[in-house]
C-alpha cells in the first residue's frame, strides 16, 4: 500500500461490525481500508445467538454455507420461577420462515468471524491490515486522515469517509468527544462459556433456562455441539474479578456440573450496559457496533445491531460515494444513518430491559406477584409461547411520509422459481408487486430499480402472499438494506410512492 492511495472508506476495528461492513462495502465495489489492532480473529466468544436478518446479511456476503456447521437453531427456553416452578415456556416460530432462515440461531463466534473474514480476502478492493493501531484522526471537507501505528511506525491513511467500528471503548468516539447516552441498566454479571463433555451433557437440561431467582437470577443458553453458556448475576459484594477465578466459577455451577463434565472455556464478568451514543455521524465519521451502542445480551442482539448498522450504512455510502445521490441529498441520506438506527437501537435496548426486568427481579414479593402473573395469564397451564419478533421497525429517516404498519419493517424474502428473493433480485431498491398486480409505467422506473412481479409458481410458502394480504397492500418499495420504504394499497398508488422514494433520493433509487 503505498501512502497516495486514497480509499473510499476507512473502517477500524475488524470485529464483527467491521468484517461485515467491509465485505458490504466492497462488494459494491468501493476501495476499502480496515486497521485491526489484534494479529488474529479473537478467539474467545461473546455473542452466542443471532437472528435471521443477520442470516439475509451472510446470505448477501455469501458465507451462509461456510458459517452452517457452526450454527444451530435456538432451542426452546423455559423460564423458573421463585419456587422453581415452571413459569413461561419460549419455542421457536414454526415455519414457513419470513426471511428465509430460522429466525433464532446460535453459533460459535470465532469460526463465524474467520469465515466473515475469508469473504473479504476474496474481495481485491479491500486492504485489512491486522496488528497496527489508529492512533488518531482528522478530517476535512475533503477526507479523513487516520494515524496508523504499524511496528513502532506511525503513518497516514486517507479516506473519504471513516466508520468506527472499534468497539465499546471505541477510540474514535473519544477523540471526537462524542458522548455516551445512558440507558438505565448497568449491572455486574459473570460469563460462563464450558465445552462440556458426554456424562456433564446427561446431566444438563435439554432447553435453555432461564432462572428467575431472586437471590442469583441466572441464563443456561445451549450453544451449538457440546458448547453450553451461563449467565449469572454478581451480588453486591460480591468481587467480579474473584467471581471470575476457575474456582469460583465452578463453585457456582455446582447445581449443574463438576469439573469432571467438562472444561471451561472462558469466564469473565461483564458490566451489562446500556449505553447509546448522542451522535452517530461527525461530518464524515461514522460510528457503529458497539462504538455507538451497548445493550444487556437478555435477548442477543449486541452484535445483531452492530451488523444492522453497517447494512444500513453501507449501502447509502455506496449510493454517495458512486454519485447516485449528491448534494443536499447527499447529505440527508448520510444522516438518515445516525437517526433511523438510534431510535431503533432506543427502542430494543427498552425492549431488552423489559425482558430482563422480568428475569432479574431481585424481589422476592414482587418475583412472585410476576410468577403469578404470567400463570395467570396462561390459565395456570404453560404453553408453548412461539418466540415473536419483539424487533421494532424503523420509525423515521428514509421511510415514505405515508404511514402504515408496514413501513419501515423488514420485508420478508420469498422463493421465487425456486431461488432465495435476493439472489434473485439483488441487493438495490426493488419493487416488490403482489400477483396480478400490474408493473408501472417504465416512465416512473427512469433509475435502475428491479421490479419482482411474484406469478403463479412464485412464493410456495406464502410468505410475500401473507405479508400483502396482512398490511392490507399490494405493492412494496424495498431498501437495498431490505426494510421497507412504504407500500402501495393499489396500483396508482405505486406510481405515488414510486415518485416520494425519487425526490427523497434526488432521482436515484438504484
Ligand atoms: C457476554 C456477552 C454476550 C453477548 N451475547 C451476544 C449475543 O448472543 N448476540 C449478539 O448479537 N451479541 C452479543 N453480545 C454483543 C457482541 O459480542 C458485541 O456487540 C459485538 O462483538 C461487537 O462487535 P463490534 O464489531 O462492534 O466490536 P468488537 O467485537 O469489540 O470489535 C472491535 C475491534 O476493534 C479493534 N480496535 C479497537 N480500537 C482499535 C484501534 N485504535 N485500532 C485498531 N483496531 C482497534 C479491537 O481490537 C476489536 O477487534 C454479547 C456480548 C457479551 C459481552
């Protein structure tokens, strides 16, 4: 690399958020930078589940097949009460699968980041040089100048834009003085991953457990194979870094296992956060992951968001960078970034809080009032509660001005002649028509925008089919980032939303 070269997009960081931003970025074909101060993947795991929307993303990297034996579908959860009884009973969706995947997966991170990782290697527009350091960052109306420490050597690299993806103590964030919103959680938990073997298996249970306790509520999550996760909450009082020794932690999962049943993995306490960042974007930095939020991990989707970021943000910096959308419009769509992900992260992170506020209550009174509660309202019988999809929608931003419940969801990925919607139609905005529906005027597609029209042999599992007839519509405008922008309830209303996403774009939508 010599020191003229000026990139696209520089990333730092190459955890999770920062592979998959790279492999997005260059798949579209930008001339990409990434610094990682590690010389390899980390080899320790921290998240343990994912969702399917993250599974369309690895479909788009083109890693689904390479992360596959490393996944496994959630299993159920069942929750226990002050009594140990039975309080709540979380199975999974049954099919047919909206996005095209089990939507609730968990996976053993290092292999799935290496696997992230050959994909971009494959990419020749993308530069990754692990072990250096950005040391510091400047901008100006042109670019972004980082500082990179390589053995001892400090040089420059230049780029158009910067994304940080460096983390939750994120360097950028601090030299661009940008603050940290806190959310109201922060509690001192331990983290427990064990390879367990054959005779500590037989004595697990079969399902994830979570355990309401009061006096130490804690979560059993069964990971792929013989990988098992605990996470248990640190009393007051108690030391975290003398919690976290081997023999207390074994101490701990004496009510499951002894050190005959397997061998730890790793155990480390954790400060569960909830933190967001006020401001997402500064002129041509961007910050993502878990440099701009952390969440308690109750449901999973610390690395989620981060990889839900940098699918929003990749595609708007291609449409930029590649002169889709320029001037004032230019900028909206940059800034569309920092506002519709941070009301989105708001709004899980409270999400999130509720599930845990469940789980962790600490009193007794009040935990069980809960446990009669949520018997009560099964009829004192548990059934099978299928997961939901407790992800809110996109609420502002990029969206059409036309209300509906099905702006600014995700829109679902049906077979079409047998393939996956995406492999089909791409990753640009299309325009998803129900059956029978007649394609606009070719006048009003004048930018590049594929239109899905679904026919008879299309969708056999109905899931395009019952995603019209439940939003009471007949036509959809989808993001390259697959959230959709607005719907249409008939065919003149396609022209309408077809000419809103134009002028919002400046004449772009491709
Ligand atoms: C106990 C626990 C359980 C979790 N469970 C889940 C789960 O089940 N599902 C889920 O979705 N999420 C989960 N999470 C959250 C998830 O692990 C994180 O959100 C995710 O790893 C963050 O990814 P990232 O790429 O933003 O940051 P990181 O993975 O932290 O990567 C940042 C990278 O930047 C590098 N870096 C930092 N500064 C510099 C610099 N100056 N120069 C060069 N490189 C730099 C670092 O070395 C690092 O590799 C969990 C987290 C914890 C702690």
């Amino acid at each position: 690399m010599s020191n003229s070269d000026i990139f696209d997009v520089a990333i730092v960081g190459y955890g999770p958020a920062g592979q998959v931003a790279a492999g997005l970025l260059g798949q579209r074909g930008l001339k990409v930078y990434v610094c990682e101060r590690l010389p390899d993947v980390y080899e320790i795991p921290r998240a343990i589940s994912l969702d399917h929307e993250i599974m369309r993303v690895f479909q788009q990297l083109g890693v689904v097949q390479a992360i596959e034996p490393y996944t496994e579908p959630f299993t159920n959860s069942e929750y226990f009460g002050v009594d140990g009884q039975l309080i709540r009973r979380m199975t999974m969706v049954a099919p047919p699968y909206p996005q095209g995947y089990t939507p609730s997966v968990v996976f053993t991170q290092p292999p799935v980041e290496r696997a992230l990782r050959a994909r971009v290697a494959q990419l020749p527009n993308v530069t990754v040089e692990l072990g250096v350091e950005m040391r510091g960052l400047a901008q100006d109306g042109q670019g972004v100048s980082l500082q990179i420490e390589a053995q001892g050597q400090l040089r420059t690299v230049r780029a158009r834009y910067a994304i940080a993806c460096d983390g939750g103590s994120s360097g950028v964030r601090t030299q661009l003085g940008i603050e940290m919103l806190d959310l109201d959680f922060d509690e001192p938990w331990l983290v427990v991953d064990v390879l367990v073997n054959a005779q500590g298996l037989a004595r697990l249970p079969k399902v994830s457990v979570q355990y309401c306790e009061p006096e130490r509520p804690c979560t059993l999550v069964i990971g792929p194979k013989n990988h098992r996760r605990w996470e248990i909450s640190i009393l007051p009082g108690e030391d975290p870094k003398e919690v976290a020794t081997p023999e207390h932690t074994w101490k701990l999962l004496s009510r499951w296992l002894s050190p005959e049943d397997g061998q730890l993995w790793r155990q480390a306490s954790y400060r569960f956060h909830a933190l967001v960042a006020r401001q997402w974007r500064q002129g041509r930095v961007f910050l993502a992951g878990d440099a701009a939020h952390m969440q308690p991990p109750f449901l999973g989707q610390g690395m989620c968001q981060g990889i839900r970021d940098v699918g929003n943000l990749s595609w708007k910096l291609a449409a930029v960078l590649q002169g889709e959308v320029g001037g004032q419009h230019a900028q909206a769509l940059l800034d569309s970034y920092g506002a519709e992900r941070q009301a989105h992260v708001r709004e899980l992170t409270s999400r999130i809080k509720a599930v845990g506020a469940v789980i962790c209550e600490r009193d007794p009174a009040k935990a069980r009032e809960r446990d009669a509660r949520l018997l009560q309202e099964c009829g004192g019988t548990v059934r099978d509660t299928p997961r939901q999809d407790i992800l809110p929608r996109l609420e502002c931003g990029l969206l059409s001005a036309q209300p509906s419940a099905a702006r600014g969801s995700l829109f679902p990925q049906p077979l079409l002649q047998g393939q996956r919607m995406d492999e089909v139609a791409g990753h640009g905005w299309r325009l998803v028509l129900a059956q029978d529906v007649d394609a606009p005027n070719a006048a009003l597609l004048a930018s590049p925008m594929t239109v899905v029209q679904l026919g008879g042999q299309d969708d056999p599992e109905g899931v395009a089919t019952g995603w019209f007839r439940r939003f009471e519509c007949v036509a959809a405008l989808v993001r390259p980032d697959n959230y959709v922008f607005g719907i249409a309830r008939s065919a003149a209303e396609v022209a309408v939303l077809m000419q809103e996403a134009q002028a919002a774009l400046g004449g772009a939508t491709n």
